[in-house]
C-alpha cells in the first residue's frame, strides 16, 4: 500500500501525509494509531518527559517539560496537509494558519469558520477563572464520543 501524498513528512519525504498527535492527554491514541495503519500514513506522538509512549507503530517525539512545550515543538513540525490532533484551540489555529488540518478527541473538526469562536470562549471562561468564578468542564468521556472522533477522523483523511 502507498502512503498518502499531501504536504512534507517529518522525515523529510516530499508530499506524505501525516498525522501529529498533542498526546500527552489524548484519549484516542489507539484509534489514531489504528485508522493510520489501515492507510499507511505516518503518526507523531508528541510528549513530554513525564510521559511513556510506545505503540510499536507510531513515532513518539519526547521534548522537555515545560508550559507549552509539546505545543510547540508539535507546530514547528506540522506542514500542510497534516493532521493534527489536539484539545489546544491555540495549537488548531496554529495548524489551520499552516494549511493542516485539526480534530479534537471527541471528532470536532476545527475550521476557520469556528476557531475564532472557540478562542473566544476560552477567553471568557479564562477570564471567569481568573474572577474566581466557575466554569463547567467536558463530561465524562462516552463510546459515542470514540466513534464520533473515529468518523471524524476517516473523513480527514479521504480528504
């Protein structure tokens, strides 16, 4: 099976696909690693020190500890046509800004049609912090939530 030709891999191959997980709290790393091997397309996982990762498919990234340092070293790695997966409204921008792609785990598809919105409101609710007020989190974790990431998933990448 051929890999799918896009943008530049890590590996400097001209025109692959890849995908690049933020996974030091990713819940669907199996899913990730699953769907890329059916299609032959690379992954990245990037963590930080504190974290162990090893699939025996993927390829971990491990950068130092730090605010943001997964974050970063992620974006300085991603070209266009990527995949990038990450719960960071910041780290999708970014992508979006490169020509990638972006999902969260639970399968919301990031686009310049919603990212303004959703850095907006983690603005807000970061201000309703710093106010010492109280803003409810994500629910618990569903299978439904798996599937809809899975799906989510498999259109990016028959894109």
């Amino acid at each position: 099976m051929t890999k799918k030709l896009i943008g530049e891999s890590l590996k400097g191959n001209v025109g692959f696909m890849n995908i690049l997980v933020d996974a030091d709290a990713c819940p669907v790393k199996s899913i990730i690693v699953r769907i890329a091997k059916e299609k032959n397309i690379n992954v990245f996982m990037f963590i930080d020190t504190s974290h162990i990762l090893d699939d025996g498919y993927s390829k971990t990234i491990t950068v130092d500890k730090g605010r943001d340092s997964v974050d970063i070293a992620l974006i300085n790695k991603v070209t266009k046509g990527d995949i990038v997966v990450t719960q960071d409204f910041g780290v999708a921008a970014l992508a979006l800004g490169k020509g990638a792609n972006a999902i969260n785990q639970n399968g919301l598809i990031y686009s310049n049609d919603n990212i303004d919105r959703l850095l907006f409101e983690r603005h807000i609710s970061q201000k309703i912090r710093r106010a010492k007020g109280r803003v409810s989190g994500p629910g618990k974790r569903t299978p439904e939530d798996d599937q809809k990431f899975e799906e989510a998933l498999k259109r990016l990448v028959m894109e």
